[in-house]
C-alpha cells in the first residue's frame, strides 16, 4: 500500500513540474509570437497548439517505440508539459471571440486550421521521429 502511494504522488509531483513548465513555455512563445501579429487573428495560441502537437507525435515515439520508457515519462513530458503548452481552452475562447467580433472567416479559419494542422503536425512529428530514429 505504501508503495502505491509513492508512486501516486510521484505521479502528480511530476505532471505539477510539467505542467508549470509548459505553462511558461505556453506563455512565453504565444507572447513571443503575438509581438509580430499585426492582426486579430490568435497567431500565439494557434502556432502554440500546432508546435505542441508536433511536439507530443516526437516525444510519444522517443518514449513509447524507441526507449519504452512512456509509462515513466508520459506524466511529466506528454501529460504535464506537452498538456500545459497546449491549451484547448484559450483556442475556445479565441475562436468566440472572433466570432463575436464579426471575423467569421478568421475564426472558421482558426478552428478548421488549428484542428486539421495539429493533428497532421503529430502525424508529421510522430514519421519524421520514426525516419530520424
């Protein structure tokens, strides 16, 4: 019993150390990215998403086929960095927004785009690991 315990906090110390640094992370490349956005369209959160997708396709085949480590490494790097970088949420929110400021084609191009180029940057992410490695 004892030991479950361990690893159960083990578990969440490492998703809470992940997840802080991918919030920063989050924070300072949508920040980095907004200060050469001339419009209203969410650039940040939209390549934030995108790179963070490539990002978890990358590290799920290091740690998953290459080293077998993913079920030592899944909570700090995919569940809390990759899961903290990303951030659903924010593109919600975005996506309403533009919506109500009459940017219909803006926002039918954020969601549309933000979906279908995320998830081809996992796929992208997850064959140029496999290629690499």
């Amino acid at each position: 019993r004892k030991k479950v315990w361990h690893t159960t906090v083990y578990y969440y110390l490492a998703i809470a150390f992940g997840g802080a640094a991918g919030a920063v992370s989050r924070y300072w490349l949508s920040t980095t990215v907004e200060r050469f956005n001339g419009t209203t369209f969410p650039l940040g959160t939209f390549f934030v998403n995108i790179v963070g997708s490539f990002l978890i396709g990358v590290f799920f085949i290091i740690l998953a086929e290459k080293l077998h480590l993913v079920d030592q490494w899944r909570p700090i790097i995919i569940i809390g960095f990759l899961g903290a970088m990303t951030t659903f949420s924010t593109f919600s929110l975005d996506a309403l927004l533009l919506f109500q400021q009459g940017h219909y084609n803006s926002a039918l191009f954020y969601i549309l785009g933000s979906v279908i180029l995320s998830l081809l940057a996992a796929f992208f992410g997850m064959q140029i690991t496999r290629i690499l490695l």
